[in-house]
C-alpha cells in the first residue's frame, strides 16, 4: 500500500493490475513471454503478507514453483531474472578496463570468461569488481550450486 494514502484511501484499494499493450505482442509467445513471471510478481505485490514479503522468498518461488507449473504448461516465460548485467569503465590512462557484474537474484554464483569461450563453474568466480585489458570479450553467466546455467549468457566487448 502506497504510504501516501491515508487509512481511509487505503481501505478502498482492492488490489492492482497488470498492463500489456498488445500492440507490442505480435505472437502468443511474445505475449506469454511479456506477461510471465510480471503477472505473479503482481500477485505477490497485492496478496502476500507483508510481514514475508521479501524477494528472496519470491525468487525461491519462482524457481522452485512456478516456473515449474508455467514449463509443465508450455508458456512461454522470461528467466531474464537470471540475467547476468555487466558495467564497465576504460581506464585510458592506465590501458585498462574496470568491469563490475550484477544480478538480480542472490544466492547464485556468477561465473565468467575473458578468452572467449563460455563460462561454466570451472571458470573465473565473480567476488567484485575487477580489471582486465580493454577489447576483451567478456561471457558471464548465473550458476546454482549444482553448476547448472541459470539463464543466457551474457557477452560484451569492453570497448
């Protein structure tokens, strides 16, 4: 509930919605892709207890549940949760390229690679920030503690 609203303004909420414009959906998939997992966060935002509503509980959700239920059915979800995001500085002064990654999720390794091939759990282990030489190809990827990839793997040039 949006702490600006008085009691009585709180009292008539009902609950929120989820907007798609389908004129951004050109097939069924898309759609499903656009809408899944963003209708089940809404329903965590409008039915959950606020006492345990928290996002590693959801995250744990997702991925121990629905998104389970959502494969056994065939819809087409998005597992962008998973996305590894990498940030980067060029250092031209000293010819080097500062590299930080992030992720949405907590609890999941990121792994990487600086020579081009793919990352696995063998790979370089993600602890911080980090610097390599610019024009490196950088792959990234989110791995659970059984060395499985999570989501896609992400890849840049630090140029």
């Amino acid at each position: 509930m949006p702490a600006e609203l008085t009691a009585k303004e709180a009292s008539r909420v009902l609950g929120n919605q989820t907007c798609l414009w389908a004129e951004f959906t050109p097939t069924e998939e898309h759609f499903e892709y656009m809408l899944y997992p963003r209708t089940l966060a809404s329903a965590e935002v409008s039915w959950s207890d606020p006492k345990v509503k928290n996002w590693e509980r959801f995250q744990n959700a997702l991925k121990s549940d629905h998104f389970k239920r959502l494969e056994r059915d065939n819809v087409n979800y998005a597992n962008s949760m998973f996305t590894v995001y990498p940030a980067f500085a060029i250092d031209q002064l000293n010819t080097e390229a500062i590299v930080f990654l992030k992720t949405e999720t907590v609890g999941f390794s990121i792994y990487y690679t600086l020579d081009g091939s793919d990352p696995t759990i063998n790979a370089i282990k993600y602890e911080g920030d980090f610097k390599t030489k610019p024009k490196t190809l950088l792959k990234a990827g989110l791995f659970n503690e059984a060395g499985e990839l999570l989501g896609e793997i992400t890849e840049i040039r630090l140029k």
